[in-house]
C-alpha cells in the first residue's frame, strides 16, 4: 500500500512526460517517418532553419504576439482596475458581459464575426486590409479579458491603505498609481503579459478567419504542414518550444527562490 501513492505519481508523470520526450528524441531521428527511428541526426535541424516559409511564419507569430501581449496588459489593466475600483458606475453590467464574453464565447463565434467586421471595414473605409493588423486586432480583443482578469484578482487583496497614506502626504492620483499601486500589481501585469504573449502564439482558429493569403502564423503553418503528413521539422519547431519554456520556468523557479532567501 505504501508502494501504490508512489506507482500512481510515476504512471501520472509518465503519461504527460513521455510523449513529450518521445517528441524530443525523433526531433534527432535520421528517418523521414517519425515513428521508425534509423540513426541520430541533425539534419531536420538543418533544414528548419533552411525552411524560410517556416521561419517567416515564427517571425510574424513572433511580432504578432508581443504587439498583442503589449497592448492586451494596458487595455486589460485599465479593465481590471474598473471593474475592482469602482463597483456601480453606468453600465457596469454591460461592460462586464463584454469583458467576460472572449472568455467563454467559442472562438469560431468570434472569428466569423470579426471576419465580417473586416470585411464591411474594408469595403467602406478601405482599413484594414487582412493581414498583420486584422490578426493583432482580434488577438487583443480576446487576450485582454485575461489580463482584465489576473489585474482583478489581484487588486481584490490589495491593501488600500499605502494609497491613502500617500494621498494624505500630499501625492496627487497618478503619482500614486505610479509609485504605489503599479509596483505592488507588477506580478499581476507580468502574469497578464506572458499569458497574452502565450494564448496569441498559440491560437490558431481565429487567425485563420481574420489571416490574409500573404499573412501565415506559425501555427497555420504547422496546422498546413501536418495536413500532408508529419515532418520531422513540426518535431524539431516542439523540441524548441520545450526548451525555450523550460529555460523561462527554471528562470522564474530560480529567481522565486533568491528573493525567498532575501
């Protein structure tokens, strides 16, 4: 019986991790199928990053996302702070429903809908046209209830007291919101940005309603390239995926525990 908590922690493990390992390993395999492993290899590696398409795709995801991450925490913010600040205000009702819909409304719902929205946008203004601005657009408009609500959560707890002992010291509202209020949520907004940067890196059903012809995210590409079956190179684009999350979690891991210490 002590043995069984122990077995079922190692079968739990080993179900999420070892397809991810498996994932990493073929990423080195010789073979063009992934499921026969004939030899090691760094060929695939190469011919990733010989594969321009693919990483024009990663570059524009990349742009994509920060512009998104950047914009979604200011809006999302402001959301967060309206919503835990003042609690009856006109329309508050409203402008929550609209703030939780991107939550919970299927992301074939909204893609239809801002595909319209464009489309009626470019027909009578000439903007925008469908591309790096129709993506970036749609990805705020969804990312920043995420961030409306982390900054929520977090200014739920918050201990308004330091805001009116500096109010009564004579500090005007936004040096205070600058000294006081924006540090103390810092976590919140840095949580907020990365879970941005994230949800736009990752999505791929909205962007391809909202995506022109000449505009491929790296998901659409690596959606189009497992279509026609699964190239190695979708292994080597996981592989680094993987690393690059476990350097930024082993950073964080790291850092909590130095100020832990201090």
């Amino acid at each position: 019986m002590k043995r069984f908590p122990l077995a079922v922690l190692a079968f739990g493990y080993a179900f999420l991790y070892l397809p991810i390992a498996t994932v990493i390993a073929y990423s080195f395999n010789e073979s063009r199928l992934v499921t026969v492993w004939s030899g090691f290899s760094t060929k695939w590696w190469s011919a990733l990053f010989a594969n321009e398409a693919m990483i024009d795709a990663a570059l524009l995801s990349l742009r994509i996302a920060f512009v998104n991450a950047c914009a979604a925490t200011v809006l999302g913010t402001l959301a967060g702070i309206a919503l835990a600040r003042h609690p009856r205000f006109a329309g508050r009702s409203i402008f929550v429903a609209l703030v939780i819909a991107p939550l919970v409304m299927p992301e074939v719902i909204m893609g239809v809908s801002m595909l319209l929205l464009f489309v009626g946008l470019e027909r009578h203004i000439g903007w925008p046209e469908r591309g790096f601005a129709t993506i970036a657009i749609a990805h705020i408009t969804f990312s920043m209830a995420y961030v409306a609500v982390v900054v929520q959560a977090r200014l739920a707890d918050f201990d308004r007291s330091l805001e009116e002992a500096a109010m009564d010291l004579g500090a005007r509202p936004f040096a205070v919101f600058r000294s006081i209020t924006l540090p103390l949520i810092a976590p919140a907004l840095v949580s907020g940005w990365l879970l941005a940067f994230t949800l736009s890196l990752d999505d791929l059903i909205l962007t391809q309603f909202v995506s022109g012809a000449a505009s491929q995210t790296l998901p659409m590409a690596v959606y189009s390239s497992v279509r026609l079956g699964l190239n190695p190179q979708i292994n080597v684009i996981a592989t680094i995926v993987i690393a690059i999350s476990t350097v930024g979690l082993v950073a964080s891991a790291l850092l909590l525990r130095r100020k832990r210490r201090a």
